[in-house]
C-alpha cells in the first residue's frame, strides 16, 4: 500500500471520527427528547461523516476548483435527502410509538389492551407482551369477582344456617329453664345434635380458611385407596340407610396413593356423603378407583338427575349449593364441602373435575402416582 493511500486513509478516518464525536454529543444532548431527533442526526452523521472524508482527501488529491464543487454539491444534496428521509422514519416511529402509549394509557384506565395494527417489531413484541398481561389482568378480575360473590353467599349462608340452630337452642334451653319441656331429655339430645352440626359448620370454615391462606400442613404417607373407600363407606352408611340410598362400587385391589390419609379421608367422605345428599331414594351411589401409569383415579357417581350446564363452572365454589336437580332434600349443607375437596386435591397437586353422567353427575379426582 502507498504512501498516498496511506495519507488518504488517515485523513478520511480523522475527519469521519471527528464527525462522529461530534455527533455523539449532539445525541447525548437530545437523549431525552423525540426519537425524531435521535433519527435526524442520526442521518445527518451518516451522511455528514462520509462527506467530510471525501471533503478532506479531496483538496488532499488536488481536485480543481470545479471538481471540489461539484463533489461539495453532491455532499450536500446527498446530506439533505438522507436527513429527511431519516427524519421521515423517526415520525413513523413516533407515530407507533404514540399508538403503543394511548393503547396503554386505555388499558390503565380499566380497559382492554388493543395494541396498534403495525409498527417496528419491538413495538409489535411489547404489545403483545401487554395483551398477554392484559388477558391475565382480565381473567384474574374475573377470578376475584366470582370469589367475591362466592364469599358474599358464604356470609349469608353461614348466617342462615347458624342463626336458625341458634334460634332453636336457644328456644328449647328456655323452655327446659322454665319448666315447659315434657321431655327434657329429647331436647337436650336435640341440643347436642344442633351443636354438633355448628361444630361441624365451623371445622368447615377453618380448614376453607387454612386452604385459602396456604398454611395447610400435610404428612405425606403411601395409603390404601380402598381403605380410605371403606372408612368413607362405613361412616356414611347410617345417613344412606335413612335415606333409603345405596352405596357400592369397586376399586382395584393394591391400589396405593401417596399423600396426607387424613386430607384424602376427608376427600372421600365429602365427595360420598355429598352424593348420597342429592341422591334421592332408592337411588344409589357408585365409588370407582383404579391406578393408571401416572395418576391414581377416584370416581363418585350419584342419582342427582344432572348439573345444568350454566352451573359446572361453579359446582367447586365456596357456598355453591346448586339448583333444584341437586337439592331434593333440605339437609343441603353449607356448601363447603366440594370446595374443601378441591383445595384439598390441589394440595397433592392433583385435579378434580364433575360432569353429568346418567342418572346424575360423576366427580373424577385424580392424585398423581
């Protein structure tokens, strides 16, 4: 390489570089202002440094007059086109901009995200990264709305059913006091009864309450399927017997599951004595288990006459009670019960599902093995 190459070089380099200095404190200045900005001087160093290199080696390979102004002219409309048209791309860019700040100015204010049709793929990437925020928001809103009407119902429901034992015993300690009672030993029964079921009521309500708080304490230990079946059977007999409900079914023999017994306990016996409630007489109740590869399966299937569809969406609420299908009988619950259930299958990270099923609805937990 020759010497004058070697000149050319060094002087194109030094005037480039002392453009782009230049530059770079224009951009250092105007950091905080429009994009615009940024874009016009952007093309004014593009263009301004490539000029100032053909500029500086120009006199330096002795150019006539005419031919330094020729290349002067060319510099300089070649630097106003390129500005503008730099100046032009940094208003789209403002202008998407814009369109991505007043989507997320609506959004903000309780609206839905609709982010702008087009725009630079950065921008195109964080609205879709605020519509899938937004979708969030949106579902969680709706989450937190159905908890609040469930806990409204619970509020009245818990009233009703603890203000009418009250009522009761209250009346029948009265009249034991008085004198009034012609069986005082009945109404003192009766009064252990009414206590039992608040006690009951209120065990409910903590252990809602421990699920929901996430402070449930579980001692995993490998159980019998069908053991947990049978105690849940045998206890729920006397009230299917009253009832005039049978209760059978089958599970697999060998059938283990790994998690908290008293948790799964609680688990059978609500979903069996939930069945045999909505059961109405000489209907029966069927209880299925088997092991699959992955996942220990328990099925309950009762008479109920069906679930509309509008209310599956709500069968595991707090305080759900149901329709008129599924409460032939007064003896309806506090509606505690299917929601303990869940939270108590999402505990052993598990899932519980219900659908209809000829003669009435059939719930499905699944435990992973």
């Amino acid at each position: 390489m020759s010497g004058a190459t070697l000149a050319v070089i060094a002087i194109a380099v030094a005037w480039s570089v002392a453009v782009g200095l230049v530059g770079a404190a224009l951009a250092w200045t105007v950091r905080r202002r429009s994009v615009r900005w940024s874009a016009a001087i952007l093309g004014l160093v593009a263009v301004a440094g490539i000029a100032a290199g053909v500029l500086g080696t120009a006199r330096a390979m002795f150019l006539s007059d005419h031919d330094f102004a020729v290349v002067i002219t060319v510099c300089a409309v070649s630097g106003v086109v390129s500005v503008g048209v730099a100046v032009w791309l940094g208003e789209q860019v403002v202008a998407s901009a814009r369109r991505l700040r007043d989507a997320a100015i609506n959004f903000g204010e309780g609206g839905e995200f609709v982010g702008p049709a087009n725009g630079p793929r950065e921008f195109a990437e964080i609205a879709r990264e605020l519509t899938r925020s937004s979708d969030r928001l949106r579902s969680s809103a709706e989450r937190e709305r159905h908890l609040e009407e469930s806990r409204r119902e619970l509020v009245a429901w818990v009233s009703h059913d603890l203000r009418t034992p009250l009522a009761g015993i209250r009346a029948m300690a009265e009249a034991l006091e008085d004198g009034l009672a012609d069986d005082p030993a009945r109404y003192r029964a009766q009064m252990r009864t009414e206590v039992d079921r608040m006690v009951r009521m209120v065990d409910d309500l903590f252990e809602l309450s421990r699920i929901h708080a996430g402070s449930l304490q579980l001692t995993p230990q490998t159980v019998a399927l069908g053991d947990l079946v049978s105690e849940a059977i045998a206890w729920a007999d006397p009230v299917a017997r009253s009832k005039g409900v049978r209760v059978g079914g089958s599970v697999d023999s060998g059938v283990l599951v790994r998690g908290d017994p008293d948790a799964l306990a609680r688990v059978v016996s609500n979903l069996v004595m939930n069945a045999i409630r909505h059961t109405p007489s000489d209907g029966a109740v069927e209880i299925h288990a088997r092991a699959t590869p992955a996942a220990v399966e328990l099925a309950v299937t009762d008479a109920c006459g069906g679930i509309p569809d509008a209310d599956l969406g709500r069968v595991f609420d707090v305080a759900w009670r149901g329709g008129h299908a599924r409460t032939p009988g007064d003896d309806v619950g506090a509606g505690l019960g299917l929601a303990i259930v869940k939270g108590l299958v999402e505990a052993h990270r598990g899932t519980v599902a219900v659908s209809n099923r000829a003669p009435g609805c059939q719930f499905v937990v699944t435990i992973p093995a």
